[in-house]
C-alpha cells in the first residue's frame, strides 16, 4: 500500500483527480435528473462493476464468475422489482427461479466464510441501491437524491482539503493512515453547513437539515473506514482502476453505500420532503 502524502503538500495526481472527480459530478447529476430505467439500469451497471471489486476484496486470489454472480443477482432482483412491480404484486414471481439460481451459485463457492462474504456483499451493495431508487420514486425524490449527493460530496471534499491542511492526530492509523480527526470534523462540519443551507430540497428546517447532514458525514466517514479497512486487509491501495485517479467503483462510492440507506430510514420516519 502507498504511503499518503505528506501534510501541505499537493498530491502528485490531483489535477487527474480533480478532473475526474468534475466529469464524475457531471454524470450523476445527470443521471439524478433522469428516472425509470434510464436510473434502473445505471444502478444495475453500478451494482455489477462493484461486485467484481467486491469478489477482489474479499475473497480469493482470481474469485470465480459464479460469486460474482451469487453477489449481484439478488440486487438486480430487487431494482427490478422496486421499480416495475409497484402495480403488479404477481411479478414476485420471478424472485422464485432467482433465488434458486442464486442459491445454486452460492453451493458452487468453497467453504462458508467466503460464502459470507458473498452474502454480506448481497446487502453491502444491494441495500443502498435499492434505497437510491425507492428515494428517487418519491415524489420530491429529485431533490432528495440532489440534497444526498451534495452532502457527501462535501463530506468526502472537506475532509481532505481539512486533513491536509490541518493536520494532527491520525483518526484511525491501522486502517488509513492518511486521514485524521481534523479531517473528520472538516467533513461534518461542512455537510452539516451545506445541509442547512439547502434545508429546502428535503422539507426540514435549516436545523434538522444540517443535522441529518452532520449524522450523514459522520456515517459515510464510517463508510470510507470500513472499505480502507478491506484494501489494507487484501493488501491494496484501491478497490479497481476503472476511474483515473480516483481507483474503482467501491472506492468513490464507500460514502453512499453507508449513507444512502441511513437517508432513507430517516426519510421514511419524517417524510417531510417527500
């Protein structure tokens, strides 16, 4: 694993990353704009891309096709299903030769703590994609969605720029050693601020707003360590190479996928904005 930078300085690949953290803003604001399947399949593609990093991660050296399969069917089930089955319950008929085509798969991966780390997988990716859809169906569910991304975008943005500036005590040096706790606050501070100030995407007072989106910051932070911990566990630096500068899927998404489902729950017990 690469040593972090030093403090102050500027990373030797931040105009890459910074240019592909633009273009990446660019292609989900204009997948938010959209729903139906347009939002359908994107989630769908995601899900996928993710899962073979998943498989990476956490299982073997070179992990067969059939557990990144037994990860993903599950998830792509369930988008399908959230969106198309809305008026059509017999629809859930279909999870039948799912589940068996699925259980099949999961037989053929040896020994159960790599089958758990399939079905933990199932949730880890499956749950936050699930949510993202549900929330973009709402009827206010555009902003929502806008409200979301700008927090932790902030989140992941001040928590950086704080940290290398800043400084100080390391947050969790056997994890990652490049953040720290002045990072951390950078981050909560930051999307508590822009949540406030952008209190009327979700139908919440400026207070309640910001502090969902302090909790939010706090949450997705929990996020980023959790997956720090499986690259430092497979003896990586980043989950995949797909995203120039920035590594793979699961290393731009870590924020959401602990986020996203913890914005729906408090969505659904104070549906102010939907």
């Amino acid at each position: 694993m690469a040593p972090a930078p030093a403090e102050g300085r500027v990373p030797a690949d931040f105009a890459k990353r910074a240019i592909a953290g633009v273009v990446m803003a660019l292609v989900a604001g204009l997948v938010i704009l959209q729903d139906g399947w347009l939002l359908v399949a994107v989630l769908m593609a995601v899900v996928f891309l993710a899962a073979r990093e998943w498989a990476n991660l956490t299982l073997k050296a070179n992990p067969p096709a059939h557990a990144v399969g037994s990860t993903v069917l599950l998830p792509l089930l369930a988008l399908f299903l959230v969106h198309l089955a809305a008026g059509m319950p017999w629809l859930l008929g279909l999870g039948i030769p799912v589940l068996l085509a699925n259980a099949w798969l999961l037989s053929r991966i040896d020994g159960w703590p790599e089958r758990g780390w399939v079905l933990f997988g199932m949730l880890y990716l499956g749950v936050p994609a699930v949510c993202l859809l549900a929330l973009r169906d709402l009827p206010d569910g555009l902003h929502l969605m806008l409200w979301l991304v700008v927090v932790v975008v902030c989140t992941d943005v001040f928590a950086y720029l704080v940290g290398r500036t800043v400084g100080g005590p390391k947050l969790a040096p056997r994890i990652s050693p490049g953040k720290t706790r002045s990072g951390l606050l950078g981050g909560i501070v930051a999307a508590g601020i822009a949540g406030a100030l952008l209190a009327g995407l979700t139908g919440w007072g400026p207070v309640s707003a910001g502090l969902c989106g302090g909790v939010l910051a706090l949450v997705a932070q929990g996020g980023d360590l959790f997956e720090s911990a499986l690259k430092r566990r497979a003896g990586v630096k980043d989950s995949g190479s797909l995203i120039p500068g920035h590594g793979g899927v699961l290393d731009r998404l870590d924020g959401f996928l602990f986020a996203a489902p913890v914005f729906a729950l408090l969505v659904a017990l104070d549906p102010a904005g939907s």
